[in-house]
C-alpha cells in the first residue's frame, strides 16, 4: 500500500471509501480503476475516557513499557478548537487520526491512541475498514473524584463548574452503556489505583488483545512480564 492509504498505486486516484474487498488478504479496491491493493490491517487501541479520569498519566506509564509492540499516541497533539466550530470538523479529526494510525500500522505496529473518542464516532466511518478491530479502553472514575479532579486543573484549562458538570453527565452515560456499545467497552476504574496499578491493567489489556504476529519476543520486553511497567518517575495523582 502507498504510505497514504488514499491513494491508488495503479491509477493514481485519490479514494477516501476504503471498500475492503477481502479480509484474507486483506485488500482494498480502488474506486476509479476497481485495483485490488493488499495493506497491513492491525487493530486500533484506543486508551479513552472523560477528562480527569487520568488518561494522560495512565498514557505516560504505559508508552514506554509497550514500546515494542505498539506506538502510543495522543489525538491532542492534532486538535486545534477551529475544529469543533467547522462543519464536520471533529468527523475529519477523527478520519485524520485512522488514516494516520493506519498508515503507522504498515510499519507493523499497531497505535494505541490516547484521548477522549466513543465508538459512536469511529465505528461508522470508511477508514474503519483499515484497522481488524478497535478496542476501547475507557478510564472511568467516581463522579465526587471526578470533580475534584477537574477543579484542581490550572484556570488556562477552563474548568468552570458547568463544564464539569457536562462531563460527569457524559461520563456516567459512557460508563451505563459500555456493556451495550459496539464494540463493548471495557472499563478502568481508576477512582482508587494509584496510577502504576492502572497503567499495569492498561498493560494487560493491551497485550492480552495483541495479535500474534505483532507480539514483541518476549527477551524484547522489559522486565516485568507481568504487565505492571516499570517504576518511573511519572506524574502522580
Ligand atoms: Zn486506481
């Protein structure tokens, strides 16, 4: 596959539908000139949940202790808030970030992508015809916590008390329908854990959910193998 997974390698076109034409290989067709072209298609990791719920530290703990089996990224280094006033801005934000995911993947790593995203927004996109699967990680935490959490950020962050109240509501609607979405969320409650444990379990879930022909060799892990990564100085909460 061309390093952008757009563009055909025959004609030239640009194709943004993505028709996955088979799984085994898996193969794209052109939308111009009908070509078949094979792509590496990996599963998508993405490590989300409401803002306080400590994904950004939870991130930090484990990028380093999967460094050999997935490349950990953070959807805010995209964003840019012109985005959610721009009609199907935050629709294009979304497609950015698989087709950049996808096209990491053709170096053979899957991403495991950090930030706040609800299968709702994936799932009915074309570019999810580029990943095998998406699973969800969703960090959820006490609602009193939760606040806690968010009044303590810096004032440049814009926590006032409304807002903090539109993100308990979204994340108590998040943590009811995990069970219901599709795929099926899985939950990380870090209300309690301090934030070594959480990113271990992350770890777990993570490696647990690793195709096998992308699995790091075990002698290229660190360590632990008991999926806590190691200790580090990283952000506590
Ligand atoms: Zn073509």
């Amino acid at each position: 596959m061309s390093v952008d997974p757009r563009i055909c390698p025959v004609c030239g076109a640009r194709d943004e539908r993505f028709t996955l034409v088979s799984e085994q290989p898996p193969t794209l067709a052109c939308g111009s000139c009908g070509a078949g072209r094979t792509f590496r298609r990996l599963p998508l990791f993405c490590l989300t949940g409401p803002s306080g719920t400590g994904k950004s530290t939870v991130a930090a703990l484990v990028a380093p202790a999967v460094a050999a089996e997935v490349v950990t990224l953070e959807q805010d280094v995209l964003w840019s808030p012109d985005l959610a006033d721009a009609p199907g801005g935050v629709r294009r934000f979304r497609a950015t970030w698989l087709r950049l995911a996808a096209t990491v993947g053709q170096s053979g790593r899957p991403v495991l992508l950090c930030g706040t995203v609800h299968p709702d927004e994936v799932e009915p996109l074309p570019e999810r015809a580029l990943f095998s699967e998406v699973h969800y990680l969703v960090l959820v935490c006490e609602p009193d916590v939760l606040a806690e959490r968010l009044r303590a950020r810096p004032p440049w962050r814009g926590w006032d008390e409304a807002r903090i109240a539109e993100t308990l509501e979204y994340a108590e609607l998040v943590r009811a329908d995990a069970a219901a979405a599709r795929p099926p969320l899985t939950l990380l409650d870090t209300t309690c854990a301090p934030a070594q444990e959480s990113a271990g379990r992350a770890v777990s879930w993570l490696r647990a959910l690793l195709p096998a022909e992308v699995a790091a060799p075990v002698s290229h892990r660190r360590p632990s193998s008991s999926g806590r990564p190691p200790p580090s100085g990283g952000p506590g909460r």
